[in-house]
C-alpha cells in the first residue's frame, strides 16, 4: 500500500479550489469581468497557499 502525503485538509481544498479556478480560466467563453474576478481568485489563493 502506498503511503499518502500529509496535507491538511483546508490546503488540500484550496488546491483543488485553485485547479478548478485555473481551468475555468482556460475556457474561451469568460466575460472580462469574469476573467478578473478568477484571476483575483487565484492570486488570493496562489497567496495563501505560499505560491506566489
């Protein structure tokens, strides 16, 4: 059985809260508001999670 990596719960979340965002964001058919509201999203989160 292979052993699985320690992560906290709430930064496992906000990873995949972060991929989804980023994938959202590769789709063509975002209004600019929508792109900027993502794209605030994602630096807030890339920022938590000490990404940035």
């Amino acid at each position: 059985m292979a052993t699985q990596p320690c992560v906290p719960c709430a930064d496992y979340r906000a990873g995949q809260r972060l991929l989804s965002m980023k994938r959202q964001l590769a789709q063509d058919d975002l209004t600019p508001e929508q792109r900027a509201q993502l794209e605030a999203e994602v630096a807030e989160l890339e920022h938590l999670l000490d990404m940035d």
